[in-house]
C-alpha cells in the first residue's frame, strides 16, 4: 500500500502545465529566421520535455556539438522568454485540484529541468502559488539526480517519502526513485512517439489528469 502523500510535487512542462504552444512557436520562430517551412505541432510537442537543444535539433538538424547550434540555441529562448505564457495553461483536472488542495492548506511545489529565467514568469503568469519552486539552475544538478527533489522536500519540512513527484519523463520517475519518492508517472504529457511510459520505474501510472485526480482525491 502506497500511503496518501503530505505533499505534492510536480513536474512543469507537460505535467502540470501545457507549455508545448508556446514553445511550438518559439521553435517555427527559428525555423521562419533560417527560411524553413513550419514544423507540425504534434512534432514539436514530443521533443518539448527534452529541452531548448532538443528542440533546435529538431527544428534545424543541428546537433548539440554542432556549429550554429549554441547560437540557434539563444535565439530560440530569445523567443520563447518574450511570451512564456501566452498560450500556456494549467492542465485542467490539475488546477481543479491544486484548488483544493491549497484551500485544505496542504503543501505542493514544483520541481523542473526549466531555467528559473523562464519558470518563474510562467508560474507567475499562471496564478501558480507553489510551496517550493525548483529549477535547472538552482542546484548544481539537475533531473534525473535526486537532489532537486530532495531539496523541495526539505524546502516543505518533509522527508522525502511523504512526497509524491508527479511527471511525463523516465527521468522524472528516476529522480523520484532515487529520492526515495513515491513515482508517479503521467502519459498525458509530452512523450515521444513510440516510447511506453509504463516501461519507466514509477509507482504509479496514470492515462490522463482527470484519472490521476480521481485517485488522489479517492485516497485522500
């Protein structure tokens, strides 16, 4: 038996919150300034949990070590921290819950791979009131090691195995078992096409935010 946990502990992109159009445009905004054609969204929706360099991979063929990389790398971000949140939204089902749970006073925070210099203004634009909020450049590490978890635990007043760390990524699912998290694994987020989120090392596995509420709120 899993216990009900004390606190929350989510990732940010496509897991509490869908940034995939913003970032979608961002990442056309690059293609546009080397003269190429749109991508599909559905393309750059899969790549967007793997970062800024996986997304001008996709979008130009450049590999991180390549020439033009760094520099397409930079204006990227250049774009996307001009509107991080113009089409950005919190999952539904999930502000449904976080509604709740901050009114029964109950902690939750936010633990991401996402530079602070672009999760701050989204969290902020969003309304979002985390407990804790964790991001790439605050620790000398970063997702899959368990330390950022670890330090919004400690950061909420709680050991770590009162914390359930929700996310979309194996990284995320391994971070959280390092941790000594219950891993809670979402298959609504931004997954590449072929990869079985059932296959990571979580606890638990959940479709979509409204099953995922549904359980949380049937073990409360």
């Amino acid at each position: 038996m899993i216990p009900h946990p004390d606190a929350l502990l989510f990732d940010l992109d496509g897991t509490l919150v869908d940034t995939a159009p913003d970032l979608a445009r961002a990442t056309n905004a690059l293609r546009s300034h080397h003269g190429l054609a749109p991508l599909p969204y559905s393309e750059i929706r899969a790549q967007v949990s793997n970062g800024g360099s996986a997304l001008v991979t996709l979008a130009l063929g450049l590999e991180k070590a390549a020439d033009g990389h760094d520099a397409a790398r930079v204006f990227l971000l250049a774009a996307y921290g001009e509107a991080v949140a113009v089409e950005s939204r919190v999952f539904p089902p999930l502000a449904q819950l976080l509604s709740g749970w901050e009114a029964a006073e109950r902690p939750w925070g936010i633990v991401t791979n996402k530079p602070r210099a672009y999760a701050a203004p989204l969290v902020d634009a969003l309304g979002l009131k985390p407990g804790v909020l964790v991001c790439a450049d605050d620790l000398p590490v970063r997702k899959p090691d368990p330390a950022p978890l670890r330090h919004a635990a400690e950061r909420l007043g709680l050991p770590a195995e009162r914390c359930w760390y929700i996310g979309d990524h194996r990284r995320d699912m391994e971070a959280a078992r390092h941790a000594g998290m219950v891993g809670v694994a979402v298959g609504y987020g931004y997954i590449e096409e072929g990869e079985d989120y059932h296959d990571w090392p979580a606890d638990r596995w959940y479709a979509t935010g409204e099953a995922l509420v549904a359980a949380l709120l049937e073990d409360a």
